[in-house]
C-alpha cells in the first residue's frame, strides 16, 4: 500500500464557520481536474490519459464527520454519517435496516434546512462538490478506531471487572502475571499489552490504557491467556469471544457474501448480549457504526484494505521527523518526499520490493537443514554459497529466523472457548522452499500452543459452512480447507 502525503495544516484553520472548506479548496480543485481532464502518464511506451476521483474517505469519528459537513458531535441528535440514528434509538436496534438510510437528494435538504439537532447535518461538504463522489456514497468504515478503540476495550473492561472484581474468578495480579508470562512471538512483542491496575478497571471510562495496536493483539490472544481459568458456560466470556469472531470477520482479508450475512447476524447476537449482560451500560456510537460494517464490506470490500492502523502508522513516521516548531510544514513535507524517492528507487531496483536484511553470513548449502529444498528451488549445487540472515524486512514486514509460515495443517475441531483450532501437522519435519510471491499470506506466523490447541489469524469459514470455492489461489484452483489454513495465522 501506497500512502502518499496530501496535505498539512494546522486543526486551528478548522475552527471557524466554514469548518474544513478553506484546507480542501485546492485539493477539490485539483481532483475535480483529475475527474475531467485526467492526466497523461506513458503506459507500455504509449501515452495514455488517466482520469480518477475520491473513491472513499476514511478517518476516525470525528474526523470523518468535520470532513463531510456533518455534526461534530455524539451526545444528540442523528450520530451517524450513513442513516438517522440517534444515540437513544441505537440502543434497542442492532441492525442497518432498522434505520432510515441517508440519500443524496435528501442530504440536499438537510443542508438547505440546516437543523442540525434533527438531521446531524451541519454544512455542506466540499467533497460533494465532486462529480462523482458525495457524502452519502462513503460506505467506508475504520475497524482502528470503532473496535480497537472503543468496542473492543469496552466490551473487555466490563467482563474482566465482572470476572475479577465481582465474581473473583481471577485476581487482577494473576490477570497481569499471565500477559507478562506469555510467551508472545518476536513480531507480536512489541505490541504486547501493558499490565491492567485495578484502578483502571474500576475507573469511570471504557478503557484499559491500551493502544489500538495492543488492543488488537489482545483480541487474537487473550482467549489462550484466560480461558483455562473460566468455566466453559461463563456467559460473559462468551460476549468476549463472540466480539473475537465478530474481529476475524471483519478483518478478514477475502469474504464471501454468505460471510457478510452471518457477520450481520454475529453483531446483532453481540449487542443483544452486550444489553441483556449489562442492562445499565449504554452502547456508544462506535457499537452503532458495527451494524453497517455488512453493508459496507459488501460495497467496499474487506475493511483491512481501508482502515486507519496504516495511517495512523504513516503520521508517526512523519511526526518523528521533525522536533522543531519551526517552519513544520516545510521540514516534514521535504523530509517525506526525500522518504519516498529512495522507496521508489529501492523498489525498482529489487523488482518492486522494499528488501532489507541485517547483517547474516555466508554459508554452504548443505549444512542446511532444507539443502535439497534449496538446491531444487534455486536450481544450485551442494557445494554453492547462499547467504543467510537472522531477520529481512520486505514491504515493511520483518521476517525473523524462526518465526512460522503454515503449511497444511489439519483442524481436528474449533473451540469457541478458547477461540482456537486444535490442529495437527501432518508433514513436521518436511522443508519447504517459497518464494515471497508464493505465500498466501505475508503476514510471519507465530505457533503458540495451550493444551494442544492454536490460535488463527483468521476465521476458517468452512465450520461455517461456508462456500470455499470463493476464495481462489492466483493460479485459479480453489482453496479447500487444507490449503485455507495457509492463511490463517497459528497463535499460542
């Protein structure tokens, strides 16, 4: 993925009746030109004429409504960017279609009438002025920020307060001995999470002092971290793990639209539980936003294509490279071009890769493990020299000697107590060669294991029911359940 630096500016500029308009006249501008006149790039040795526009926006809550002329805030009136829910009627209703969608013919009125308090509309939006994108067309959801942000430490502030402080299932110590001693894998140590204190849990907010990337390994992990210590009929337990199979829906890479439909089911049977367990908490306006991810997946596809943890990622980097206040934009706009020059450059020159590896050694093939597997693979001799390193980066992703690519396992069952597989490998011991163009998955895997069972990344749709056929392999064959797991992701 791409992310290329638009534009800065300082929040200050926003803060006046016009809101965003004054920082997006020029980029409209220049996109209403891209929709008309196009640009002219030479494609395979002939000039050709590109045209494009704004396909989706996506930002966190607040920014997103600045952005598109709509109310600021979440404690009245219509809350939400896709229909008329308001913070009372999104109690009781769990599903998109219990709401009046928004249209652009009466997004039209809405502005014209300005009552703000009845519509949640506050302006109109400069992105509206685009022929081919307008507000209400932006079926765009941030995962980031709606669960990882605030559904998700919600959900788990309440049960783990429920389990330790009014159960006393666990202590809050023996809670954060086990987030201590697990053993996390090289990539996922340093989004571990932090110790939770008992003030934390008893303090008035819905969250656990996490970041959203800590939250997220949370979700994958704490089933194997806990879930010996719980009984198996725990209800409130189970509103943990049903949010969990809620996450690997959601952040699935390829869906299907069967899975969209059990996904609509997932979040209504989550929020009824979420009401029923704990009938004097209210659902915040990030619960709402879950009940048109369905949708949204169906138009815009899989939301970890379109989500926030990328950018987020992307303004630490720039705001990491200035520590002056002087002259900001001009510093931070040079420093990421120069940024962006030497990735082009490196990527042409490693066939479109970013590859970069730490310091290794020269070795000769047959002291490895895999001699044979390497030889055919590289079509090389035993007596050859290869280079070995501890850890390469490619694409941004560190690959660490040790760390895990699945080949085949076969699921014996799912346990939705432990949200896990338990497993087996056929073939342990077998060496396998890949290039990186021949993984399923990029992402590096880590095998953790608790009482024979393993944690995916992933969902495997076919204990669903599922139809696997959708998903298919570059060369065209179908995915069938043993090959699915190639893509899911082991945790211990």
């Amino acid at each position: 993925m791409h992310i290329h630096l638009v534009c800065l500016f300082y929040t200050e500029d926003t803060k006046t009746t016009r809101g965003y308009e004054p920082v997006l006249e020029e980029i409209i501008k220049d996109i209403k030109t891209l929709e008309i006149k196009g640009i002219e790039i030479v494609l395979s040795k002939a000039c050709q004429t590109v045209k494009g526009t704004v396909v989706l926006f996506s930002a966190d809550n607040l920014g997103a409504h600045g952005m598109l002329g709509f109310q600021e805030s979440f404690t009245f009136g219509c809350i939400c960017q896709l229909c008329y829910a308001t913070v009372e009627s999104i109690q009781d209703h769990h599903r998109a279609r219990d709401f009046e969608p928004r249209t652009a013919e009466q997004h039209v009125k809405d502005v014209q009438d300005c009552n703000t308090r009845n519509t949640g509309v506050k302006r109109q939006s400069p992105f509206n002025d685009l022929h081919y994108f307008k507000v209400t067309d932006n079926y765009c959801v941030d995962a980031m920020h709606d669960i990882f942000e605030g559904v998700f430490p919600n959900v788990l502030k309440s049960d783990l307060y429920q389990l330790i402080i009014v159960d006393k299932i666990f202590t809050c110590n023996h809670l954060n001995s086990r987030l201590k001693a697990f053993r996390y894998a090289t990539h996922e140590k340093r989004d571990k999470p932090s110790c939770i204190t008992l003030e934390k849990l008893k303090s008035g907010d819905n969250l656990l002092g996490q970041r959203a990337a800590q939250y997220l390994c949370l979700s994958r992990l704490i089933g194997l971290i806990l879930g010996d210590l719980i009984d198996c009929e725990n209800t409130y337990w189970r509103l943990v793990t049903l949010l969990m199979e809620n996450i690997d829906f959601i952040l699935f890479p390829k869906i299907s639209h069967g899975m969209i439909s059990y996904l609509d089911q997932l979040i209504f049977d989550h929020h009824t539980m979420y009401r029923e367990l704990f009938p004097t908490k209210r659902l915040t306006p990030k619960f709402h936003n879950l009940v048109h991810y369905p949708a949204c997946l169906q138009k815009s596809g899989p939301a970890c294509r379109y989500w926030c943890m990328r950018f987020e990622a992307k303004h630490n980097q720039l705001k990491k490279s200035t520590t002056s206040f002087k002259n900001v934009f001009t510093t931070v706009a040079l420093k990421q071009q120069i940024h962006q020059c030497l990735t082009w450059h490196f990527e042409k020159k490693f066939g479109g890769r970013d590859v970069n590896s730490c310091a290794g050694e020269l070795i000769f093939v047959r002291v490895l493990m895999a001699a044979s597997a390497v030889c055919d693979k590289l079509c090389i001799g035993m007596l050859d020299e290869i280079y070995v390193c501890r850890l390469t980066m490619i694409n941004g992703t560190d690959y660490f000697s040790g760390d895990v690519l699945v080949v085949e396992l076969h699921t014996h069952y799912y346990d939705s107590h432990y949200h896990a597989f338990a497993v087996e490998d056929d073939d342990y011991g077998k060496s396998v060669v890949l290039e990186y163009d021949e993984l399923l998955d990029y992402y590096p895997l880590a095998l953790h294991t608790t009482s024979g069972y393993v944690k995916f990344r992933y969902v495997a749709a076919q204990k669903l029911g599922f139809d696997i056929a959708l998903f298919k392999m570059d060369d065209g064959t179908d995915i069938n359940d043993d090959v699915l797991c190639n893509i899911l992701i082991p945790v211990q």
